[in-house]
C-alpha cells in the first residue's frame, strides 16, 4: 500500500473492523475510526494505532443509520485528509425472527445500516476518488450475500442487496482507476461469538462444544471459524496496487459454506 493514503473502516471500535483498520494502518494507511463503545477505551485503541504505525489516526462516532451523520462524517474526513481513498464499509446489525413476526423497525434498522449506509458512504467518496484517479472501496458482506437462511430475511436481504450494490459500483467506476469489492465471510471467531456460545447452549440444552460443531459450524465444511486476521488480511491484499484487477468480486472466506 502506498503510503499517506486514507482509510475510512466502519464499525471498527472492535471486532473485524477493528482488525482491518489495524492491518491498514500497518500498511501505512491514515485510519478514520468508526463505531460505537467507551470513550476512554476508543481513545486507547486510537491513540495505540497512531504510535504503533506512525500513521495519524482519528475517530467519528457517526451513527451510520442517519444519513446527515454519514454526510457529516464523509465532509469531515475528506475535507481532513483531502479524500477517503480507502473506504470499507464493515458496520453491520443482525436480527432473527420469523418473517410474519419481524418487528418493521428492526427491518429498517438493518437496511438502513447494513445497505443504506454503504450507498451513502460510496456516493461520498468516489468524486475524491475519481479525481486522484485511484480508490478502492470494499464492502464486509457476508456468506449471506450468497446464500439464504431462516429467520433472517433482513439481514439477507441486505447482504444480497451489497453484493449486487458491489458488482453495479465495479462497472460504472472500471474505468476511473477505482475497484470495489466485497468479502463474505462465513463464521467467524470474535469475542461477541464467544460470548454467545454459553447461552445459546443452555437455551438449546446442548453442550458448548455442540453449539460450536453442530450450530455455529454446520454449515461450514471445513469445521473451523474464519480468523479475523484472514479476513483483514484479503481485505489489505484488495485495497493494494496488486489487486488491481480484482474488481467487482464477491470473494467468500467462508470454510467452504457456499460451495455446497
């Protein structure tokens, strides 16, 4: 990655944002911070990446499911560090419930961060983009982007919705030196995952190390998470110069889930 550059990762306070932001930072990427969490641990994490990388790094607090909190944002950055020539849209919310018993407001919730915001965020970036002649925009999206499962239509809904919103963006910008894709990863090792595991075996009277074989990892051949370093480590691979043919792709890091 060349350096001086400017990354924008949302949702990355923690979990797999926070780990792409830190591998961009690591390649020398300015880092825009985004997501929810305590002040004070924020300002840590800030503060860690800038010293660790010699980087200058910043955070926004913009609440992604308003549309003049991303304007305000995206105004920010780009009138900061002249443009956002890395942008990752990871922020995401999930919900489950049956289709006929879905509340509306979680719906909207869910498309509003998980579809709308990336709209929203791409629309932002790419004049910048356009005028340096170089830009790369992937969108975290998920193995659900490629398949179907029950009980989360607006969170499918959405993901299919990035996939499609990735390819379309790819073909109006091939030209302007500009790629965008997206990853889908299948399940994948974060603390918020460990956590669940506990009580999603008392509530389902199953052992933990059943939860994990025969629930979280039942659809993935392969019977291991993804690793949020894997994932970090595509979505740098596809915002270098040597990805630069790579556009337009809906890449699954996903223990072979959507190859069956």
């Amino acid at each position: 990655m060349s350096k001086r550059k400017t990354a924008l990762v949302t949702g990355s306070t923690s979990g797999i944002g926070l780990v792409i932001a830190t591998a961009l930072a690591a390649g020398g990427a300015n880092t825009i911070l985004n997501g929810f969490g305590d002040a004070a641990e924020i300002e840590k994490i800030r503060a860690k990446l800038a010293a660790d990388h010699a980087v200058e790094v910043t955070y926004d607090d913009a609440d992604l499911s308003q549309q003049d909190a991303i304007e305000r944002m995206m105004g920010k950055a780009i009138d900061q560090f002249g443009a956002v020539d890395i942008l990752v849209n990871n922020a995401g919310i999930q919900f489950v419930a049956p289709i006929d018993e879905f509340p509306v407001a979680n719906w909207n919730a869910i498309l509003a961060l998980n579809l709308t915001a990336s709209f929203h965020t791409i629309r932002l970036a790419l004049p910048a983009m356009k005028a340096k002649k170089w830009g790369r925009i992937v969108n975290i999206a998920s193995a659900h982007a490629l398949v179907a499962s029950p009980y989360k239509s607006a969170y499918v809904a959405a993901k299919h919705g990035i996939a499609g919103l990735t390819k379309t963006v790819a073909l109006e910008v091939a030209t302007h030196g500009i790629t965008m894709n997206a990853i889908c990863p299948g399940y994948v090792w974060t603390p918020l995952v460990e956590k669940q595991i506990p009580d999603t075996a008392k509530a389902r009277g199953l052992t933990e190390a059943q939860v994990i074989n025969d629930v979280l990892l039942h659809a993935q051949p392969t019977k291991a998470f993804v690793q949020v370093s894997e994932v970090a480590a595509l979505a740098a691979f596809l915002v270098s110069n040597d990805a630069a043919s790579i556009t337009g792709a809906v890449i699954p890091i996903d223990g072979g889930w959507t190859a069956q």
